[in-house]
C-alpha cells in the first residue's frame, strides 16, 4: 500500500522546530498523530497502521 502525504499546518516555526525535534528522539505527538489518522480516514483511506500500537 502506498503512503500519502498529509501535511498539517503548525502555528509557528516554533512550534514546528519543536514537533520536529521531539520525532527526531524517537519520541511521539499524541495530538498530531490523532489528528493524522483523522485526515486518512477523511480522505477515505484506511490508516495502516495505529500510531498508538507501534512501539
């Protein structure tokens, strides 16, 4: 199955450098990723995988 690119809007560069860093330590956005899955299933796609299984 193919990826598709969501892209979500931050509200600052800030904000941005900020999410960024913290996937760059491995770390997760519950927030984001929650509101990622919402924008598949929006688009009629079916997530592959929950973000919130992975380890």
């Amino acid at each position: 199955m193919q990826n598709i690119a969501i892209e979500i809007e931050a509200t600052n560069q800030i904000e941005a450098d900020r999410i960024l860093a913290l996937y760059q330590r491995g770390k997760r956005h519950g927030e984001l990723e929650t509101e990622v899955t919402s924008e598949v299933w929006n688009r009629g796609w079916t997530p592959g995988v929950d973000p919130s299984l992975s380890v």
